[in-house]
C-alpha cells in the first residue's frame, strides 16, 4: 500500500490486535511509536520483531486517559520527526458485568479508557496534522458497539460512542484534508478470546456466516488501508471486519 506520511503512532501496541497493527504498518514502511502504559518488555519485544523485520520503531509510554500524558506524548513524536501522520486510537479495556451488577466507577472506568482516550487522541491528532493539512485517524472500535452485548453495558457504550465521534470528527476536520475513521472488529483470536472454552467458542462460530474467527492480521490490513492513499476519498465511515456477523 502507498502513504504519504512516514509516521504512526499505535496506542496500546505493546500486545493484541495493538501489536499486530504496529508491525503491519511498520511493514509497509512507516515509523511506527509504540505505545503502552504498562508492560514495557512485552513494547521493546514489539520494537525488536519491527527492526528485525527491516522496519522502524520506537517506543512511547504515556497515559492516553491522561490528557496531559498523551498530549505530551504527541508532541515528542512531533518535535523527533517533524510531524504525526497517522494515529490509530486502539487502547483499551474491558470490566464485564451485567448492568444490575455493574458499579459506576466500572462503567466510567471502560467510558475513560476507550472512549475519554480516543477523544483526547482525535483532538491532539487534529492540532498537530491541520498544520500540514494532512494527516489520517483509525479509532478500533467492536462490534459490540453497533449490536451491543449482554454483560457488556459499558463496553458496548464506549465504542458506539467512538462510532459517533469518529463520524463528528470526520466532518470536522474534512475541510483540513484530514480523515477519521472506524473498524469494528467482530470475534477475532486473541488472548482474550483464547481463552474461551471450546464448546463456547464453537457456539459463537455458528452465527458468523464465515464460521470463524477472524486473525489480527485481517483487522491490521483494514487499518493500513483506511490510512493509506488508497482510501484518500473515504472518511467518517464504520467498517466491519465481523466475517458477517453484524450486516
């Protein structure tokens, strides 16, 4: 794929779909800053499969609850390499439990992590790239965010509220030649989901018309395009990477 740009920054990239996005861009020739606030063997292992591979990388650790820590964050990138093209706004977590169950801090604790986050990202994006007009944000949403999900009030929540302000971002900043967009992975193979039991997880199978889950390569390949010149006339758009789950 071609990109203009030359940099990235991937927040949560030290493990998951975070990492497997981190070394897909890092693939296609980007210098990509590693985020994470915690686990700093599991980013400099990150670094090193990058460099290993022929690509660029460096590590960042930073807060992005914090507005203060991920602004701070943003600007080193900027002042070590003269700008940030990219941002894919992908930290976040998970504190399931049915609503009736559910306390306000766990609800305003997933709101603050994936949600808060991805809107202090989306607005320092949006400071530094209007300087040079150009630039392009990813926000990993979930399908949970579209369907909702049972146990799931405060997850399902934050990501549909990233799908609504990914789509006020776009229209913002459009007319700076910046893009914001979405995906929405459905089930895909990961630790957490890794760790399912097997009879659980063939149950699930049988609602996805592909009958699998999908691998974070395939959310990574959605990401890369959506920043890249080949998606240089979409933005504000949700894509759903579900294998036709949620249609």
């Amino acid at each position: 794929m071609k990109f203009t740009g030359s940099n990235v920054l991937v927040t949560g990239a030290s493990r998951g779909i975070g990492a497997e996005i981190a070394k897909t861009l890092a693939g296609f020739g980007l210098k990509v800053w590693i985020n994470y606030r915690s686990g700093a063997e599991a980013a400099e292992k990150i670094k090193e499969e990058i460099e290993t591979a022929g690509g660029k990388a460096a590590i960042i650790k930073a807060d992005v609850t914090n507005e203060e820590e991920f602004a701070a964050a943003i600007k080193t990138i900027v002042d070590a390499d003269g700008e940030l093209a990219y941002l894919v706004n992908n930290a976040g977590i998970t504190k399931d439990k049915l609503a009736l169950r559910m306390s306000v801090a766990d609800f305003n604790d997933v709101i603050s992590a994936n949600l808060t986050s991805g809107f202090i990202g989306c607005k320092e994006a949006l400071k530094v790239m209007s300087k040079k007009r150009f630039g392009a944000v990813v926000n990993i949403s979930s399908i949970v965010g579209e369907m909702g999900n049972a146990g799931q009030t405060n997850y399902s929540a934050s990501k549909g509220g990233l799908n609504a302000m990914t789509k006020s971002f776009a229209k913002e900043a459009a007319s700076r030649g910046i893009r914001y967009n979405a995906v929405t992975p459905g089930f895909i193979q990961t630790d957490m989901t890794h760790e399912l039991k097997a009879e659980v997880k063939a149950e699930y199978e049988k609602n996805i018309p592909l009958s699998r889950f999908g691998n974070p390569s395939e959310i990574a390949d959605a990401v890369a395009f959506l920043l890249s010149d080949h998606s240089s006339y979409i933005t504000g758009e949700i894509l759903k990477v579900n294998g036709g789950l949620y249609v």
